[in-house]
C-alpha cells in the first residue's frame, strides 16, 4: 500500500521545498541533504537532531556531512519529528504517491 499525498503539502520547509524526484539515490546523500532542508546548516541544527534520536553530536555531524547514515532507532526518532525524513523514507521505498491539490 502507498501512502497518497497531496502535491501542496509535499514538504515545504524554511522556505525550501524538496520533491521526490530531487531524492538522491544514495541513502545518506539523501537524509543529508532532508536534514539540511528540515534543520539548516547551523550548530542549533545539529542540537535538534540531537535532541530527537539521543545520538552524539559527533554521530549528527556524519549524518549532516552525507559520510553516513542514521539506522534503526535513530532514524525512526528523525521521520517521527521530521516530515522531510519522512517523505523521503517513503519515496526511497516507492511508496510515496502525489496527487493534485485539486482533487
């Protein structure tokens, strides 16, 4: 079963929007740059993802930097708090479908 959403509410954050079709298909290119486009690139960022999955702050910055990717808890904790995290679990896992907002 895919999940159904409306194109207006594909994630739109910090005045950036990310589209499915722009995912990369490496995994940790893609949760870099979602928590870029969640976050930012400050420290405060990095905080905050701190804050959501209990990581290290060493850890946060090889996710932020793309060298590696969350697994298990941790990314669970970044889509429960993050619809960009979310969005792009299920477009990486082809279950993502849009629809107009018309309809």
């Amino acid at each position: 079963m895919k999940m159904r959403v409306k194109m207006g509410t594909v994630v739109r954050k910090m005045g950036t929007f990310v589209h499915p079709e722009d995912v990369p298909a490496d995994y940790r290119a893609a949760v870099a740059m979602a928590l870029h486009a969640e976050l930012g690139s400050t420290h405060r960022a990095i905080k905050s993802a701190m804050r959501w999955t209990g990581a290290s702050e060493r850890t946060v910055k090889y996710w932020f930097a793309g060298e590696r990717g969350p697994s298990g808890e941790h990314l669970l904790s970044l889509a429960r708090h993050s619809d960009v995290v979310l969005v792009l679990l299920l477009t990486m896992a082809d279950r993502l479908v849009l629809e107009d907002d018309d309809g």
